[in-house]
C-alpha cells in the first residue's frame, strides 16, 4: 500500500523510542564515556589514554588470549557436534521429535541455571562429573586448575547451545533435495563422496553463518563464567568480557570499562559485518 | 520406520543395510538425548533429597522429599524475586509485542520514505552486544534514578525483543491479504481503525508467538538485571539464584538446585507448549535477518 501521510511513522514511533533510548544513546554514550576518567564522583576528560591503558596492560592481552582459546574450542567442538546430530536428524527416521525437544531444553535454560547446575556437577565431594571425569585426566579438581576450570565453562556452553547450531545446520540440509541424492546414489557415489562432492558445497554457507554466530556468542559471553567460575581460579577464566563486568561494575572504572566496550563493540561489529555479507551472498532462503 | 517396505523387491539386501543403520541411528539418538538431558534430570532428582544428602550416586536413594521446596515457597524473599521477574518479563513481553505489532505493520504494508534504511537500522540493534551496552546503560540509569526499577528492565526487555518481534511481524502482515483493510475503508474505517479491529485479529498467532518467545527470553534474562538491579527486593529470580549460590555455606546443594529446577519451569514448559513457535523464531533470526 502507499503512504498515508504520518501514519506508517507514527506506527513505527514506539519501537524507535524505546530501542533509541535503550540501545543507540548508550553505545554512543559508551564512546563519550570511553574518553573520560572517574576518580571519586569527578568526571574529567582524558583523551585516549583509557585506550593506551588497555593496550599496554598484559592482562588486556592475556584476557584476549583466554577468549580465543574459549571460542576455539566451543565453536569448533559445538559445529562437529551439531554437524553429526544435524546429519542423523535429516534422515527422518520417524519419531525423532521428542529427541529434538528434549535436545532444546538446556537451550531455554539461562546462562545462570545452566551455570549453577555445571559448578554442582563439577564440586569436589559432592559433584558427580567431577568424580566421573577426575580419573581421565590426573585426578584434578576441576574448578581449581586453569584448564580444567576453562574446560567446564566450555563443556557447559556447548551443552547450552549445541541443539541451536544443531537446527541452523538442520535447516541447511533440508533445502537440497533429495533427488540430487538419487542422482549420485544411481551414479555410485559412496557416502563419503555424497557428503564431500554434495552436502558439503551445499551447507557450506549455512555452516559459515552458523561459526560466525558462534563466534559472536563467544566473545560476549558472561553469565556462564561469572556463575561457574567467576573469572577464577586466579584469573585463568577472566576472558574480556568478565573483566570488562569486572572493570566496569565491580571497580566501578567507568572510563576504562567503557574504553574496553568500545573495544569489544569494533570486535563485535567485525563479526557482524562478515555475518551480514555472508548472509547477502550465500544464503538464498 | 516402516516406510521401507514398499521399495522394490531386487534392492532388498542393501534396504536391509540402510534398515540396520537406521536402528542404530535412531538408538544413537536415543542415547545423546539422554546425555543431554541428564544434568537435568539429575538436578530434579536432587531437589527431592534433603538438605545436606551430598552426592548421590543413585538417583532413588534418600526418599521423596519436598522440604526444599517447602523452604523456598515460604521465603518471601525467594516469592518476591520470582514475583519481579513475572512483572518484568510480562511487561516487556507487552511493550514489545505492542510496539513490533505497530512497526512490523508499517514496514510490511507501506511504502513511505526511508523504510528500508529504518528497517535496517532497527534490525541492526539485533547485533548490538548486550554487556557492552549495559555499563554505559548503568550509568545512564543511575543519573536519571530509573536503576533498581521496573520500568527501566521492562524498557530494556522491551528493547531486546522489538527488533526481532517487528522482524517476524513483517513476514506475517505480509501473508495477510490486503482486501479486508480496502473494505474496511469502504465503510468509512479510519486507517487505524482498520489495523486494530481488522488487520490485528487476524495476526494473533503471530502477537503469540511473538509474546511467548519474548517472555521466556526475558524470564532467562541475567546480564541486564544483574547490572541494573541492586536491591534485594527488585531483584529477579536469576540474580536472586546468583546471589544464593554465592552466599551459600555448608552443603546444601538441594536446596539449590530446588531453587533452579522451579525457576527453569516456566521456560521449559512454555517452549514444550509452543515449540513450533520457538523453532521457527530461531531459525528466521538466525538465517533470514
């Protein structure tokens, strides 16, 4: 329909002043607050020297190198698993639904249940993973070593997200038909060459849209490694954004929080933009 | 599984193979659904044991206990913070399905100057890290004294899901026929007299799954409440549970898992109810943004 006058903006009004106010004012805001310093209730402007702090700080660096240890791991292991799941559930075999629902629950559970629930598991004494698992790698407590601590909160976010990366990939699958199947199957094609010379080339987009998400979970998440570790033991789970939250809410430096932010939002935006053309380019849905 | 049978009699013996290998994909299944879920299942069997069992290594052992549950239904603390968290998320759930029905209805029916880049704009929020925008968030919150507030988490809640939620009411205005709105305007409706008697009780399974999706979305919600809410009595049932496992001395453990296994009900039951809805929800944001 055309235009009538102001109608289409007064209807599009309320979801522009409350997303205006809640999400673009305070990522601009973020950039003012970035330049400026917080000592006892004074606000003064000092340029970018929250920046230099950042970038001269080993535990920048060393936070960073946590979160790509963090996101290789949860993104690599999290795509093999739901790539194997996705495979299985595409050969509609019939009576599957109650396996996709029950895969979905820890999907609805919050970061913090699920956090809570895996710090259980994992207590020395009284959690049952922790004595399962403690055999198979040196009889650590886990929550006490800095990998073992890191291997959790990774183990915890694949359970969390696994049926989601599951479906993106599921849904990828099901848009080849099953005729280009037959085809190859007629042509004498084995398994691995329908999946290598086939599917492959098929979902690789899905595939690439699916990391790129991932990615951007990783690097923002939070909920899991402050109620499961809390940044600990030491700081050997303090990936950014638990030391922004710490930087930022805990110390109360709100230049240098901010500054990290902005930080973060460039990663951020980074990712978004590859996920953006990605999307443009290859996904025909 | 039966479907096999009406294939041609000479492929049988490979039919037979793809046959066996499907058992065995189905039992696979079978036995990682059960994996996964187990932690689940073990945490709903531990809130039934007393306070202070330790680990149980046999989900039956200690009885069928209901104390914990007992103790935590008659904290008023523990019933005030699952009391915020309805309002909270019931609020934002209301805004943003208010305000992406009115949007997702002038983006899916009008052409009007600058649509597409508006539409953009808004749908570009959706990428827009949550915990980078809360700490410029606190501060903005704090000097208008809206932290530690309803109305500033039902703001925010309502900010989180109306990018999306107009998102999916785009598609679903658009699989609504034009005519009726002509008719109504025939008989002299005004145009938002069409859209709200008209155009918007047809679109209810759409405000639904919008609603329910966002409800559960903001019952989950940690980060922002956790930022924004600093007293005992505004805080939501998840900080709440942040704050009991923090504070918690000595082993008690059932207690709370109790506490997790009651505040994970809503969300897992509304998504069993609505499943359909929360499937296909993901897959358009994920996929089709």
């Amino acid at each position: 329909m055309r235009a009538r006058g102001l109608f289409p903006y007064v209807l599009i009004l309320p979801a522009f002043a409350v997303v205006g106010f809640i999400s673009f004012y305070p990522t601009l805001y973020s950039f003012f607050l970035s330049l400026h310093s917080f000592r006892r209730g004074q606000q003064t402007f000092v340029g970018l020297r929250n920046f230099e702090q950042i970038l001269n700080s080993a535990g920048f660096y060393e936070s960073l190198r946590l979160t790509l240890v963090y996101g290789l791991f949860f993104v690599s292991l999290t795509l093999l698993f739901a790539f194997l799941l996705a495979l299985a559930f595409n050969r509609k075999l019939g009576y599957t639904g109650v396996f996709m629902t029950t895969i979905f629950i820890p999907w609805m559970l919050s970061e913090i249940v699920t956090g809570i629930i895996f710090r259980w598991l994992f207590l020395p004494g009284y959690g049952l993973l922790q004595e399962l698992f403690s055999p198979l790698f040196g009889n650590i407590t886990f929550l006490g070593h800095p990998q073992g601590a890191m291997g959790v909160v990774v183990g915890a976010t694949i359970w969390r997200t696994l049926a989601f990366a599951m479906l993106l990939i599921l849904a990828g699958l099901q848009t080849i038909s099953s005729e280009v199947y037959e085809a190859a199957a007629i042509d004498g094609a084995t398994g691995w060459q329908i999946f290598w010379y086939i599917t492959w080339p098929l979902v690789r987009p899905t595939t690439l849209v699916v990391v790129l998400l991932l990615s951007l979970q990783a690097v923002n998440s939070t909920g899991l490694f402050l109620s499961i570790t809390n940044g600990g033991p030491g700081r050997a789970t303090e990936v950014l954004s638990v030391m922004m939250y710490r930087e930022a809410l805990v110390f109360f430096n709100f230049g240098y929080g901010a500054a990290l932010a902005v930080v973060m939002f460039f990663v951020n935006a980074i990712l978004a933009a590859v996920y953006l053309r990605t999307m443009r380019s290859e996904i025909v849905v | 599984m039966a479907v096999i049978s009406t294939q041609a009699p000479s492929s049988v013996a490979r039919l037979t193979l793809r046959q066996r290998s499907n058992v065995v994909l189905f039992l696979t299944l079978a036995l990682v659904s059960l994996i996964v879920i187990f932690p689940v299942i073990y945490a709903i069997f531990t809130s039934f044991k007393p306070r202070g069992f330790g680990l149980a290594r046999d989900l039956l052992a200690g009885g069928f206990y209901l104390g914990n549950y007992e103790l935590l239904l008659s904290t008023p603390r523990f019933v005030r913070q699952i009391f915020n968290s309805f309002v909270m998320s019931f609020g934002g759930g209301v805004i943003t399905t208010t305000a992406a029905a009115m949007a997702g209805y002038a983006f899916g029916r009008f052409s009007f100057r600058g649509r597409t880049v508006l539409l953009s704009i808004l749908l570009a929020v959706m990428m827009l890290p949550g915990l980078t925008n809360l700490i410029p968030l606190y501060k903005i919150a704090s000097d208008l004294g809206l932290r530690d507030t309803y109305l500033i988490m039902i703001l925010v809640y309502a900010a989180y899901g109306i990018p999306f939620g107009t998102w999916v009411m785009v598609g679903f205005f658009r699989s609504i026929p034009t005519d009726l709105e002509e008719a109504a305007k025939v008989d002299g409706a005004t145009p938002f007299q069409a859209f709200w008697l008209v155009v918007l009780p047809l679109a209810a399974p759409g405000l639904t799954a919008v609603f329910i999706t966002n409800f559960v979305y903001n019952w989950n919600d940690f980060l922002a409440a956790l930022v924004l809410l600093s007293s005992t009595a505004m805080k939501t049932a998840m900080v709440g549970l942040f704050d009991f496992q923090n504070q918690l001395t000595g082993n008690n453990n059932e207690l709370l898992i109790a506490a997790c296994v009651l505040i994970m009900l809503p969300g897992v039951v509304l998504f069993v109810l609505f499943r359909n809805a929360f499937l296909r929800g993901m897959l358009e944001g994920a996929l089709k943004g």
